[in-house]
C-alpha cells in the first residue's frame, strides 16, 4: 500500500471512530466503535488496489450513514415522515369512534361504550 493511501485510510479511520464517538446512545457508541474497529483490522492485510479501493468506498458510505443519523432531522424531513407514516395515528374502527354531526366543525368523537 502506497504511503499516501495509507494516510488516507488511517484518516478515514479516525473519522469514523470520531463520528462514532459522538452516539449519546452508550449501546450505539459502542456498537459503531467495535465495528468499525473490527473491519478495519480484518482488511489490515489487504493489498490489491481494487479491493482496497472497495472498502475505501464502503467505509465512505458508513460514515455518510454515521453522520446522517447523528444530525438533527429538518422539518421538512419531519414532515416527510409524518405525512408516510404506515399506521394512523387513532384508531378507525368505526364501532370505537363516530362522526358527531352536532359538533362544531364535525369533530371525531370517541362512542360511550
């Protein structure tokens, strides 16, 4: 391995354990930290250019995922997942809840069972 390319997987390294670091989940913090450290000592060994460039381009795309999920989500991807959101928000069974006409604006009531 070439001395720049070293450097620049020992500096992906590290970015990668910083990013780590910064879980406040303890469970999370240490499982990304005993992955990351177990991956990059299982291809310590590697030497075919094209192989390490793979896990280069693998080790990337896991710190891109890392910092995605440390980061604040905004309020349009807020919304995004309310709005795609698989189960409703109350039940709508028409025998728990019923439409009451009387009411301003025709709230959703609960039935008196």
């Amino acid at each position: 391995m070439a001395a720049s390319s070293r450097e620049h997987v020992l500096s992906l390294y590290r970015l990668l354990l910083k990013e780590s670091k910064k879980f406040p989940s303890y469970n999370y913090r240490t499982y990304a930290l005993r992955r990351v450290r177990d991956a990059f000592r299982e291809n310590r060994t590697v030497e075919d250019p094209k192989v390490v460039e793979e896990l280069l381009n693998k080790a990337r795309d896991s710190l891109a995922l890392i910092q995605r999920q440390l980061r604040p989500p905004t309020l349009v991807e807020e919304q995004e997942r309310w709005r795609t959101r698989t189960r409703p928000l109350w039940p709508l069974d028409s025998s728990v809840w019923h439409l009451d006409h009387n009411a301003p604006c025709s709230l959703i009531i609960p039935s008196v069972i």
